[in-house]
C-alpha cells in the first residue's frame, strides 16, 4: 500500500514539467516557422516572378501571333485563308475591337481582369474547393491573362508544375504588358471552333459581318464559344449556344455593361446559319497546294511560315476557269465507268501562254489536301501526243521537211522494232505529213524519225524540257512516246504552250507576289528571258498540221471549240504481258487556242487487267472541249500568227485523171494523167511492186503526162502514184491516187512441127543452108514466144548492176537495194544503203538512227 502513493505523487511533477518545455519549444518552433514562411514566400514569389521573366524573354517571338495567311486570285479578291495547325485566323488592334465586345468576353471569362495583377486569389481558392468537393482537378480558375499564359506558352495539362508555371507567366505578362495589351491578344488567339482562331475571323465564318458591325447577340454568341468551342458554336449545337448565350448576357447585365432590355431583346434574335461558299476546305485544293509549293521555292520559307505568316499571296488562279474544270471532273460521266471503287483517274493543266500564268489546275478526281497531284507527280506515257515533239517538230525544224511533204506509211521493221498502225485502214502508203499527224498514224511517223535520226528527235525533246534517258530512250520507240521514265501533265503544257507562243520558252507559274503583315513585298514574279526553242516558222507549220487534228477525219474532233484550236492526241497500249485486247494504259489531248494551252490525261493509276481504258483518247479531246469551251468565256478571241518570213508559196496541187493500164501487145504499164498548171512543173512517178514495203522513185523530171513502164514482169503486180513537183520552189505536191496493175503470166507454148519436106520461102525469113538444116528465124535469137526475158535481178552484193535481159523480155528484181532491168540490153539500178540514219532492205540500222523495240509502241 504504501508503495502505491508514493508512486503516484512522483510522477506529477514530472508530467507539469514536460508541458511547460513543451510549450516554450512550441513558440519558438512557431516563430521560426514563420519567418522562414514569410522568407520563402517572398522567395518564392521572386522566384515566380523571375521564372515568369525568364521565359519571357527566351520566347519573345511567341507574342507575334500567328495569323492565316491570304490567297488572292488573279483579279485580286480573295480566295481563301491557308489553314494550319491553329486554323484560321486574322489578327486586329485593340482600337478595331467594340467595347462591348471586350465586356462581353471580360463579364464571361474573368469579371476581375481589370482589377487583379495575373492572379486572381479569390478564384483561385474557389477553383480549390470545387477541385477538393471533386476529388479531381475540374475547375480553371484561371484569369483572361493565365489563359494567354497557356495558349502562348504552355499544353492543355493540369498538373501543380504546370499551373505554378503559368501563373508566373501571367504576373511577368501583368508587369511587361498594359491591360488593353492582353485582351487584345487573347482575343487574337482564342479557338472560336470549326478551325477558325481570333475574333476576326469568328465574326466573319459565323456571321459572314465585319467586326465593328456585330450585333449585340453576335457579340454575346461569340463570348460564349471559348470555354467549349466544339459544345457551344452556334452551327454544330444551335440549343446550347443559345443557352450560352444567354448567360452571357445575363452576366453583362448583372454586371452592369447592358440594360434589361438589351439582355431580353438579345436573347430572343435567332441565329440562321451562314452559307458557305466553296473554301480551300473543298475547292481549288490542287490549285492552292501547288501555290504553297512554288511559294517555298522562291521565298525560301517553309510552308509553316508561309501558312502562318499573314502574308497576302496574289495568284494567278482564274477562278472562273477553275470552277468549270472542277465542275466537269466532279461529272462521273465524263468518265469511263469502273467495275469497282478504284476510279478512271484524270488530271488537268490551262496555262496562258502569253505570260506563262496557270488558269487552272485539276489534280485528280476527289483530290484531298496535300494528295497526289496528277498534274506534276505522275509521269505517265504520252503515247502520240509525244509525236511533235520528237518526230514532226524536230523533221520541221531541220528545214528539209515541210506539212506538205510526202511520207510513207508503210508497214516495216526497224531490226525487232515493228511498229503498226492503229487506224481503221491501214498502211497507206504515201501520205503527206499534215494528214499523217491529222490522223495520227503510227508507221509513217517512225519511218520519219528513222530518216531524221533518232538523235535528232531527242536533241529537240530536250530542248523543249524533257529530261529523256540517253540510253534507253535512244530508240525509234519515242516517236511514239515509248519512254522510260514517261513525262507529266504539266510537262507536256510547258512544251505545247512552245509551240503555241511562236517557238518561245514559257514560264508555267501560279505566284505574282508576297507581301508581308507590313505591307512590303517579300517576293514579286519576274520572267525569265524566253528562249527561242524553235524557229517561229517551224512553230507556225506544226500549229497549222495540229489544227487539222481537231477537223473532219482527226483524231481530235472532240476538242473543237468555237476559236481555232491546234492539239494532239495520244493512247498507249495497256502493255499488260500475255493480254490480248485493245484497251489501253493512258488517253491524252494536248492542244491550245491562240490564247490558252491545256492538257488532259485520264487513265488509272494502277493498270491492270481489270482497270483499262476502252474509249482511247477522244474522252480526252472530250473534256478538253467541255472545260475550254466555257473557261476561256470573256477571252478576246485571237488567232495564230503567221511569221512574215513563212514560205508563202504553196506546193503543186494534187494530180488529177490519173490512169495506168498493162499494154499486153507491146508488154508495157501505159501511165497518163492530167497537166499541172504552172511553169517548169516536172513529175514524178513512184512504184511498188506487191512484194516491197515501200514505194520507189521510178521516173524523175518528166515533163510529160504520159509514160510507159516497161520494166514489168510477167506475173507480178504493181502499184503506182504521181506527184507534181516545182523545181523551182523544191516543192513536191500531193500524190495522186493509188493504181495497181497486174501484169499477166507469160504462156509459153511449143513451137509447131512442119510437116516432111515442107521448104520454106526464103521471103518468110527463113535460110535453108545447104546441108538443110533449118535456123530460126530473124537474126539468129530466140524467137519471143520461145525465149526467156531476162529476170533483171541484183547480185546478193546489192551494188552491182542486174544482168540485161535477152530478146524483147524485160525484168525487176532486188537485193539488199532495189535494181531494175530491162531485157533490151538495160541495166538494174545500182543499190545503196542511206547515211541518214534510214534502214535498208534487210532491216539493220546503219550509222544514222538507232533502231530497238523501245517500250510497247503506242496508238494514235
């Protein structure tokens, strides 16, 4: 027992002596904790400020904001606004901004802006509270000026970090920036929904009204879209910005900044949806893309500065031409139909060749932004449209060629090259080169590159800005645009628009200039000097051949408009191994009016046995027709100059009445024909026996209308034309009509057995010597029913003359070159082989023209 009290009074003095030390302990703890708190606070609050300060400073190009730039079209109205990663958007000063506007926005987003130094303490506690009751971070509490903070600084995340960063931002931006400042670039920069960025370019898209002529309900509609743009703007969800709306205005009123009944009339206006013209987000995209890209190039900005820059960009852009090409290439019937989803692909280019300016472009058929532009990223096969650029052009250009000169269109291999024609007749021998382009045929074409060279015909490409290999398209196979790399739509119109601009380079270009926010020029379009890619008269005669294309009986009579229209077509093959069937890869128009040049290609992108063309090119010289008819509307209408020094005279007219008949009685091919008129007018007979490819000069220089042919076998066929030539002028005319004569096979019969001491009379020809023996008659030759005409045939060596013939026969024959003999003592012509690059007899190139297969030879 007397332990227990003892023990207990021991131990009170104890316990009051800890809570006195306790307590002495505590206040001091206190103190100091104080002080350190107050130390760190202004620390901190430094530290705030300084951070807030630091990044400022290390991100000064951040308050430029940045702002969509304009494309203007070439009349200078606006077209578009490029958009980019923030949209569109359209910056103003604070003085363009209405009063009640900036209340508006201010009664909404931060009623204390005016009042606070970037840092509203009283929101930011509520904002704690809601975020305490939530369990989560929901509420912003973030004034106009941390919202600016965020945008121009900082991602959309709601960490500690991230809201102590920008609330130093907002106290440096409070301290580096007046009030006026800041909202009016917070209301350059804030998302307003459906792409569009600033209170500029809101009022536009979803009132189509300028700034200062807002309406109060427009004002109080906009205010309400930032704090949810996809919730709250008035097209996606009428319901909810007109509720929106309304709180809007019910804070301008509470506040002070309306009356009752502006709020009231304000909330009754209804809103009716702005209809939208066609915007880069739908229309003009090819056009638009290839603008962006060509800016890059000369101005050496990247398409993000371009974008976003605020630059006007004056363009070249025919909006009326480029409307009626969307609207036919958007006509599923100008179209072959596919049996599945992949489409007939098209692409389209007009250029005014005057000044190199790009009317119009089409990329493709449902292009996208960015997509692939058909018009200068797909190099396809140019088939025949490639034939005045690497066969007529070049021949014309070398002076010895004329629209009026005689070809032949014969069928022939050049060593394994066969090229063939495409058309309904075929190989018609003789042509002229302006019907040989009309109706595009394929073997008269490569017999003209193989005379001129091939050399020749690429040297010319070249020159009109094809980059050809030097290899493998050293081929006859590029007369028909058999090419390894193939070329593009834009290609092409740069060479056709050579042609149409009198043998001059052209500029093919859609930028006229770029001026800056400030109003200075940073880029203005200057042209080249043009180079004379050809002679104006050669430009002149393949202007003149190509307009024949577009008549009766050519190729292209789809592009006819209601001006001259000059232009080829071209088709290839669909070169699919083992597939036998007309169809084909690629159609093609390119043509031009004294004005403008375009050039359509349609085709798939994949070729495949289920994806091929049926139509050929005249849905190209179709379409060419539709969009230039109505494109080039309001156009003065011109016409295709003739050069002063173009030869004037015209070649012989045509040979009229010709005939050519086979005289059995004296073994001879009589020919006649009508006279020319004119002085010196000589002619010339061409002949083809039915075995030879091709027609040979048989006469020259004749002065008369008749001849006889009496280097004709027995047995064979020919075929004969004439032409009328001026030597005077070195002007051959057209060749007259083809005749074909068959020569009889010679009978051949036993002579008659006399009968027994039969003596015939002396004056019947006939000698008895005196030992009776008979000779026969005349002077010792066989007699022409018993003897044997001479075959007239060259050697195997092809340079020496055929063996005359005997008796009155006469005889033809070949070899490597052609020989002709006549039985009375005549000679066969002496064969040669050509240096011009032409292949002879046998089919082996010589030291001219390159033959080879080359690609798959392509129809007209």
């Amino acid at each position: 027992m007397a332990d227990g009290p003892r023990s207990t009074k021991s131990k009170k003095p104890e316990m009051k002596g800890k809570k006195k030390v306790n307590k002495r302990k505590l206040g001091v703890w206190l103190f100091f904790a104080g002080a350190v708190a107050i130390v760190c606070g202004i620390i901190g609050y430094l530290l705030i400020i300084l951070n807030g300060e630091r990044i400022l400073a290390e991100n000064q190009d951040k308050f430029i904001l940045p702002e969509a730039s304009t494309i203007y079209d070439a009349k200078g109205k606006e077209v578009t606004k490029l958009s980019q990663a923030g949209g569109n958007r359209e910056n103003v000063e604070f003085a363009e901004i209405p009063e009640l506007m900036r209340q508006a926005v201010i009664a909404t987003e931060d009623r204390r802006f005016e009042e606070h130094s970037g840092i509203d303490l009283w929101s930011i506690g509520r904002a704690l509270v809601k975020d305490i009751i939530a369990r989560s971070a929901v509420e912003g509490g973030s004034t106009i000026t941390q919202q600016l903070a965020k945008n121009l600084f900082l991602t959309e995340d709601k960490t500690f970090f991230r809201k102590a960063t920008e609330a130093s931002i907002a106290v440096a931006l409070e301290h580096k920036k007046t009030k006026d400042e800041i909202i009016t670039m917070y209301l350059n920069r804030i998302y307003f929904g459906k792409g569009v960025y600033g209170i500029k370019a809101a009022s536009k898209y979803y009132f189509n009204t300028e700034l200062k002529d807002l309406k109060l309900w427009q004002m109080a509609t906009l205010a309400a879209i930032p704090k949810a743009p996809g919730n709250y703007n008035p097209i996606n969800n009428p319901e909810n910005s007109l509720e929106r709306r309304k709180v809007v205005l019910q804070l301008m009123f509470e506040q002070g900044y309306i009356t009752q009944a502006e709020m009231d009339e304000a909330k009754a206006a209804k809103y009716v949806p702005v209809d939208h013209p066609k915007t880069s987000n739908d229309s003009y995209l090819a056009f638009i893309d290839y603008v962006v890209d060509e800016a890059e190039k000369v101005s050496g900005m990247t398409e993000e500065e371009l974008r976003i820059g605020g630059y006007k960009i004056y363009t070249t852009l025919n909006t009326q031409a480029q409307s009626v090409m969307e609207r036919e290439f958007d006509d599923d019937d100008n179209f072959e139909k596919s049996v599945d989803e992949q489409k007939v692909q098209g692409a389209m280019i007009i250029v005014d060749h005057r000044n190199g300016e790009i009317q119009a472009m089409v990329g493709g058929r449902d292009y996208v932004n960015k997509g692939l532009n058909r018009v200068t990223k797909q190099p396809r096969q140019p088939g025949s449209a490639f034939k005045p650029i690497t066969v007529y052009g070049p021949a014309v250009e070398s002076g010895d060629w004329y629209p009026w000169s005689v070809l032949q269109d014969v069928k022939t291999c050049y060593g394994s090259y066969c090229p063939t024609d495409s058309n309904k007749v075929k190989y018609i021998g003789p042509v002229s080169m302006r019907q040989s382009i009309k109706e595009s045929r394929n073997a008269s074409a490569v017999w003209l590159l193989n005379e001129i060279g091939v050399r020749t015909g690429m040297k010319f490409a070249e020159k009109m800005g094809f980059e050809l290999d030097s290899k493998k398209d050293r081929n006859l196979a590029i007369g028909l645009g058999g090419l390894t790399n193939g070329v593009t739509v834009f290609d092409m119109a740069r060479a056709y628009s050579a042609f149409a601009n009198d043998g001059k380079s052209v500029d093919p270009h859609s930028l006229l200039r770029i001026i800056d926010k400030t109003g200075e020029a940073v880029y203005d379009y200057s042209a080249p000097s043009a180079e004379q890619l050809m002679s104006p008269e050669t430009a002149y005669y393949m202007t003149d051949m190509m307009q024949a294309v577009t008549e009766k009986g050519g190729t292209g009579v789809g592009a006819r408009i209601d001006r001259p229209v000059a232009g080829k077509t071209g088709t290839t093959q669909h070169g699919i191994p083992g597939l036998r069937t007309g169809y084909n890869r690629d159609a093609w128009f390119a043509g031009y009016t004294p004005e403008w040049t375009a050039v359509v290609w349609m085709g798939y992108d994949i070729t495949d046995k289920n994806h091929m063309i049926k139509k050929s090119s005249s849905q190209s010289a179709a379409m060419f027709g539709k969009v230039m008819r109505d494109a080039i509307k309001g156009v003065k209408k011109g016409s295709f100059t003739k050069p002063a020094n173009v030869q004037e005279e015209k070649p012989p007219v045509g040979i009229t009445n010709f005939n050519a008949i086979y005289d059995e009685a004296s073994a001879m091919v009589k020919l006649s024909w009508n006279p020319i008129e004119g002085e010196g007018i000589q002619y010339r007979v061409y002949r083809k026996e039915a075995s030879e490819a091709a027609f040979s000069k048989l006469l020259d220089s004749l002065e008369a209308v008749d001849v006889d042919d009496m280097s004709v076998s027995p047995g064979m066929t020919y075929t004969y034309y004439v032409t009328a030539y001026d030597p005077r002028k070195e002007m051959e005319g057209t060749p007259s009509d083809q005749l074909t004569v068959e020569i009889p096979a010679a009978e051949i019969t036993p002579p008659e057995t006399e009968e027994p001491g039969e003596v015939i009379p002396p004056d019947e020809g006939n000698t008895v010597p005196e030992d009776g023996t008979e000779v026969p008659p005349g002077d010792g030759t066989t007699p022409p029913d018993e003897g044997t005409p001479g075959n007239g045939e060259t050697p195997d060596n092809g340079g020496q003359p055929a063996e005359p013939g005997t008796g009155n026969g006469s005889g033809n024959g070949t070899g490597n070159g052609t020989g002709n003999g006549t039985g009375n003592g005549g000679t066969g012509d002496t064969g040669t082989t050509p240096d011009d690059g032409s292949v002879p007899a046998d089919g082996q190139p010589t030291n001219g023209g390159d033959a080879g297969a080359g690609n798959a030879p392509a129809s007209p």
